[in-house]
C-alpha cells in the first residue's frame, strides 16, 4: 500500500476532509486562510522522534482554539492532520480530479469504468492513455509517486465503479473501503505532536510533546484505545462523582485531563514523549 494509510475512523469524513469552508489558521500574528482546492497542495513536513516524518495539513478553523485552551495571545495558531510522506500530493490530484466532489449524482454509472470515469474529467483521447493525460494535465512524472498512488488504487483500469446515482466522493469512498480497509493482522497506529515555540531569557526554543499509539490488531486498535479509553475513564470518574463539571463539557479542566491523562500512562503506556531544544537563532 503506497498510501501508507489504512481507515480505522469514519472513512466519509476522510474523503471530505477540508471541505466546509477554507482552514485558517494564525501565522506571526497574521490571519492565513487556505482554501480546499489548495489545502492538500500546502503541506508541512515535520519530524516525530523515533517515527520518521509526515505531512501535515491545515484542518479547518484553528483560531476557534486559542479561546478553548486559554491562548488568547499566540502569535501562530494552526492545527493540522498528519499523513506519511507522499499522501498529500496524490490527494491533491484526486480532489483537482473532482473526486472528493460530494454535491452531484452522476446518474446510473454503476457499470462506468475508474478509468472512463477519469477520461471524462480530463482533455485529450485515444490513443493516450489516461495515465498519460493525468500526467500531462497536471505536470506529473509518469513513473512518480502520484500516479504510483492512483494505479494502485485501480483508478486506470476497467473496474467498474460500482455504485449507481452516487456522487464522485461517494464512489471514491466505495472504492477506499476495499483497498484501505485493515485486515485482520494489521496494526494501525495514531500519532499526534503539540509543537510550542516560545522564548526564554531572550533564547529560541521548541518544545514538542509527542503521542505514538500502536494497535494491537484489527478489533484493537490505536484508534479505539485512544478514543474510548478516556471517555470510559471520565464515565467512571462522574459516577464516583469526582468531576465538577455539569452538563456538556470538554476536557480542558485539570480534574478532567490530570487524572485521565496520568491513568493512561500508568495503565497503558499511552503517553507523550517530550523534548525541548534551542532554535537557531
């Protein structure tokens, strides 16, 4: 699998992820907003110590953040989604395709090839295949790494596509459940950094606050350790009445996060690895 990505969450909202609205985001103190049909071509690379590196791109609206966490005077605000390396620029060319497109049926096409189905979104014609016209059209190394991606997702072959009066996203997400679904071996993994920049005693310095979950399989994955042991845990804390909070809340008080965050180290080993270095200046 090139992609390096498998679905172990909702894959609806993979295939629409960024669409709603541009993400923005606070940059030096200047407001940045990013539009969907450049997101997935507008990707950071950072490091995760002892994991390599990924991708990462802007979800939606970061500024909403700065109040829930009390952060009210950052200068750079962004929240983002982090892939493997690779990810993003053949996404960008599936939503460049219109295959992430969710507001129109496209009639019967139930019997309709991938690779017809491309040809119809794309100039040129026989006897130019559609990976050449693909290549072409948006300036891609016929060998390289894009197309790698989309041959292996079947997008130039003859497969049908399999779903009748669907949207373009929704027989992209058809075609996604098969190829990214987790076998019965598989172990996903969900990683998450908190990246800081800040000063001290007039010295440039990140700290960065690093999570690596690894599934055990199929049944147990990272996805819902992380997801379903905290809120198993704020459950059993309410009963015991050890919360304050009353009503709709999230976890940004300490009597929520301190002792969830500390039973998930101890119990699970599910905890962030930190590090802090001097920036060069």
């Amino acid at each position: 699998n090139p992609w390096r990505y498998k679905f172990s969450w909702n894959p609806r909202n993979v295939v629409l992820a960024g669409q709603g609205g541009p993400a923005q985001y606070l940059e030096n103190g200047e407001l940045k907003t990013l539009p969907y049909q450049e997101l997935f071509a507008r990707a950071e690379v950072l490091a995760v110590p002892g994991h390599g590196h990924f991708e990462g791109y802007a979800n939606r609206d970061s500024l909403s953040y700065q109040q829930v966490y009390g952060l009210p005077d950052l200068q750079t605000m962004l929240r983002g989604t982090l892939r493997r390396p690779g990810y993003c620029g053949a996404w960008q060319v599936l939503v460049a395709l219109g295959l992430t497109d969710d507001t129109q049926k496209l009639g019967n096409a139930a019997t309709l090839p991938w690779q017809a189905l491309l040809a119809r979104r794309l100039p040129g014609a026989a006897p130019e295949t559609v990976a050449a016209q693909l290549a072409r059209q948006f300036g891609l190394d016929p060998h390289g790494p894009e197309l790698t991606r989309l041959a292996w997702l079947g997008l130039f072959t003859e497969r049908p596509v399999g779903l009748a009066d669907a949207t373009a996203a929704q027989l992209l997400e058809h075609l996604l459940i098969e190829k990214w679904m987790l076998g019965p071996h598989d172990r996903d993994q969900v990683v998450m950094q908190h990246q800081f920049d800040y000063e001290l005693n007039g010295e440039a310095r990140r700290r960065t606050a690093s999570l690596v979950v690894t599934g055990r399989d199929a049944t147990h994955t990272a996805m819902a350790q992380t997801v379903g042991l905290p809120l198993g845990m704020a459950v059993r804390r309410i009963v015991r009445g050890e919360v304050a909070g009353r009503g709709v809340v999230i976890p940004t008080t300490a009597d929520l996060y301190e002792p969830i965050l500390a039973e998930l180290a101890a119990e699970y080993g599910i905890d962030f690895q930190e590090e802090d270095v001097t920036l060069a200046s």
